[in-house]
C-alpha cells in the first residue's frame, strides 16, 4: 500500500484486547511494516468486505465493488 502524505493522515485512538494489540506488533516485527499501515490495511479490507467505500488510492477498490456484486448475489439468491 503506498504511503500517503502525513497532511491526508489523521490521528484516531481505539482500545484493542492485550492480546490482539500483542499478537498485531508481532506481526509488525515479522512483516517489518508499522503498526499503523497494519491497522489501515485491516480497516480497508473490512471496508472492501462490507462493501463500504474505500478511500481512492487504497488499491481496495475492485474489491469494494466485488463485495457489493457479492452482496446483492446473497440477496437476490443470484450466483
């Protein structure tokens, strides 16, 4: 995922299970990315999966519109 400039970036705290926070700066450490750009990826990807908008440049965007493809499949017992 690129890296965005600082000024588009904004600042948002959230409370995570120890073990989930834990478990996520290892995957930090192993993958030798920050915690953040692993929160972000985390976040687009949920987004793409509920069929939300994700933000443009994310590289999620087909998946956004697959996963609203998929989703009216569900609904209409299409597929």
């Amino acid at each position: 995922m690129p890296r965005r400039g600082t000024s588009e970036r904004k600042t948002y705290s959230v409370r995570l299970q120890e073990s989930v926070l834990d478990s996520l700066r290892h995957l930090a450490v192993d993958e030798h990315r920050p915690l953040s750009g692993l929160l972000e990826e985390a976040i687009t990807d949920i987004l793409a999966k509920y069929a939300r908008t994700t933000p443009p440049g994310s590289g999620k965007e087909e998946g956004a519109k697959r996963g609203r493809r998929d989703k009216a499949e569900r609904r209409t017992g299409a597929g």
